[in-house]
C-alpha cells in the first residue's frame, strides 16, 4: 500500500506541477512521501499483481478515507478533521 500511495503522490504533482515548482515541493515531508516512488516498478508489477485482492481493499479503505478528509476540509469541520488526525495518531502507539 505505501507504495501505490507513493506512486500516487508522485504522479499527481508530475501533473499539477510545471517543473520548477515541483522543487519548491520538496520539503520533506514530501520527500519522506514521495521518495518510495523511486523503487523499481518492474518488481513492484510482480508485488501487486501478486496481492491484487489485498491491495484493492486496501486502496479502496484508504480511498475513503481521503475522501472523508476531503469533505471534511470542503465543510471546514475542523473540529472533526482535528479528531480524524487524532485517531490516525495512535498508529505509532501501536508501532513504536
């Protein structure tokens, strides 16, 4: 999945952007994003086709969550935008 996100994150500011914005960009928290996008797309072919199922699930909860992060923002519920960043937060009590 952090692949697909990465490719994803990459292929839409190629087509945002012109060129010599796309360096302004490239702080890094965009760099952290975007740099899985690197990896070779000749092995990562093989990946997802072999975890099709699995991914197209995965992307389809990730798709709806951006999508209630968007209507959120278009809302301007920043109280619940505030909460949905919050519960996104205990990942890392989980990880670490």
């Amino acid at each position: 999945m952090p692949h697909a996100v990465s490719y994803a994150i990459a292929n839409s500011v190629m087509k945002q952007e012109d060129s010599d914005n796309i360096i302004a960009l490239a702080g890094g928290g965009f760099r952290s994003m975007s740099r899985i996008a690197k990896s070779s797309p000749n092995m990562w072919e093989d990946i997802f086709r072999q975890n099709r199922e699995n991914l197209l699930e995965s992307i389809e909860a990730f798709s709806q969550e951006l999508e209630m992060c968007r209507q959120m923002i278009e809302d301007r519920d920043w109280k619940a935008l505030h909460q949905w960043m919050l519960e996104a937060n205990a990942l890392h009590d989980i990880l670490d």
